[in-house]
C-alpha cells in the first residue's frame, strides 16, 4: 500500500479532513440551547412577579415593576456574562 504523505488532506488542493473537531457553525444550536435554558430561572422569575401582581400580592405600580426588572437584569448580567439578554 502506497500512501500519499498528505493523510489529513482531503485532496490535492489543500482542503483538510475533518480532524473531529467541530466548528463554530455546527455547535450554534448547542449554544442557543444553553442559553436557553440558563435564562429560564430569570424568566420564572418575571412571570411568578406577574402573577403575584395579578393575585393582588403586590401593588400594580410602573415603577416598582420597573425598579424589579432592573435589579433582575443587573443580576442576570451579573451571573450570565456575556450570554444575558441584551436589549
């Protein structure tokens, strides 16, 4: 058996074999998978919020809902890095 001396090149011109690595395009899903779900417990968050608004366990009021959502962005940007929401 001959061998070529290019056993990681897919051809003649340079293009290589896939070494087992993936790139960067074949793992976004995984990514926007794990954001997903690491954003769950913020979001749980806002909507168990809503609902104690609605139950009348809170005051409905623009402003203590607006100071609530930044004080749970800010942690959510504080425990999330780079994967928190951005507007």
């Amino acid at each position: 058996m001959v061998t070529s001396g290019t056993s990681d090149y897919a051809s003649g011109f340079g293009a290589r074999r896939s070494l087992g690595v993936a790139s960067p395009c074949d793992l976004a899903p995984v990514f926007s998978a794990a954001k997903a779900l690491l954003r769950v417990p913020f979001d749980a968050m806002r909507e168990h919020y809503a609902s104690a608004v609605r139950a009348g366990l809170i005051e409905r009021s623009q402003i203590d809902s607006a100071s609530f959502e930044r004080k749970l962005v800010a942690l959510e940007r504080a425990t999330l890095g780079p994967w928190a929401r951005r507007v």
